[in-house]
C-alpha cells in the first residue's frame, strides 16, 4: 500500500467519524462543518483533523462554526493543530491534544523479534489487564484506553505479573486503533514494540488498517520502530 493509499484510507476513517457529510479540502485548505454528534472530539467541543496536508473541522452548532471559521479558515493546515496558535484565535476554555496519527501498511511494517521473550494472549477482559492498568496509573491508563479493545490482548509478562500488553479497537473503515501500555518499572526495555508488534501483526492479518494516536513522544517512537509514519494530528478544542 502506498503512503498515498495510507492518507486516502485514513482520511475517509475522519470523514465518517465526522458524523456529516464532509470531505477534506483541497492541499492547504480547511473545511469546516456543523455535527452535532461529531466522533473528532468530545460532544460540545471543536474537533479539527489535519491529514495529508489538508484538515476537517467539526463545530458542535451553527453560532460555533461561525466563529470557527472566521478564526481558523485564515490558519495554515499546520497551525490548526497547534494548540498555542489554537488558544491566540479563539476563545478556548479547554484543549485536549494535539496527538498524532500515524497509520502503517503491511509493506511497511517492522515485527519485533520477541527473543527470549514470551508473548501470550489474554481476553480483552482479563482481570490482570486492570492490574496492569492501576499499576501504570489513571493517567498512562486512560491514554492507552486499554479497557476498549475489542481485539485479544498480547501480553508479557515477570514474575507472574502482566507487565505489558497491547490489543486494538476496532474502528469503522475496518480500522484497528493501537492500545499499548507499559508499567512504569520496565519502560525503556522494549516491551511495548514488542506486544505492539504482535498487536499490529494481528491487525493487519485480519485485514485492519492499524492507527496509532499517541501524545507522549515515547509512544511515538515506539510507533516509528514498528513502521508507522505520522500522516497528521488530532485536536479538539472546547470553545469558552
């Protein structure tokens, strides 16, 4: 699949999550549409995603879109994405990102040689999946949104415990959205390329278009090792 490819197949995920009928625009164009029900962001709030190059906006009433418009529509798609620039045009009460999007094709993939290491499978539903999450802590845990999978967990693990594990959700446009969480005492050997290898190796079997979001730049690594190219980001903006 060509990175061409990548960007027509992710843009048309946003397109449907969007809940209206929108498009994205032209190269270096901004399109800005009324959704109520919106999927780019939480109910209320301004969603903006930029791919390829060009951005959708949903803005949660008329009034909103209005001000949306006439505060972004002058922006380059870049600046959409900028939470500073976001916060100098409008009157922002709240900002969640931006995270990035990177999306992989099976061509591009790069598996992880396990080693001596076990990877085993888990329900999404295994009650030492919680423990992983309490460990990790409300935060890492919430980012990861490990509980929301709907695939089977791939899991490592030392002394009996889960230590890492990654699975995926499965989004419309048979998308699969990448979950990977680490304890804090074992970041930094390896163990979330390696259950997210097996994650995404899953995925792109069942003929899923793996996502990647992530904000913490360490889960952007570890997305970059696996083959992933960041094709666009994510914001969503609550208006004052």
């Amino acid at each position: 699949m060509s990175m061409d490819a990548l960007v027509v197949r992710a843009r048309e995920l946003w397109e449907d999550l969007a809940q209206v009928p929108v498009s994205f625009a032209p190269p270096g164009g901004v399109n800005v549409v009324v959704s109520p029900r919106s999927g780019l962001c939480p109910v209320g709030w301004v969603g903006v995603v930029a791919l390829g190059g060009s951005a959708i906006v949903t803005a949660p009433s008329d009034s909103a879109a209005v001000i949306v418009r006439g505060a972004l529509g002058r922006l380059p798609v870049e600046a959409l994405v900028d939470s500073a620039v976001v916060r100098e045009a409008l009157p922002v009460a709240r900002v969640l990102g931006p995270a990035a999007l990177s999306y992989v094709s099976p061509a591009s993939f790069r598996p992880v040689e396990t080693g001596a290491l076990t990877v085993e499978q888990l329900p999404a539903t295994h009650p030492d999946l919680r423990i992983l999450e309490q460990v990790a802590g409300h935060e890492d845990a919430g980012e990861a949104a490990l509980d929301e999978i709907t695939s089977p967990a791939f899991v490592v693990r030392e002394h009996n415990q889960v230590v890492a594990a990654a699975g995926y959700l499965t989004w419309p446009r048979r998308t699969a959205h990448i979950s990977v969480l680490t304890a804090p005492e074992v970041r930094g050997r390896g163990l979330a390329r390696v259950t997210g290898s097996a994650a995404v190796a899953h995925a792109l079997a069942a003929g899923l278009l793996p996502q990647w979001r992530a904000r913490p730049p360490a889960s952007r690594r570890v997305a970059a090792a696996l083959g992933f190219e960041e094709l666009g980001s994510q914001l969503s903006i609550e208006i004052a």
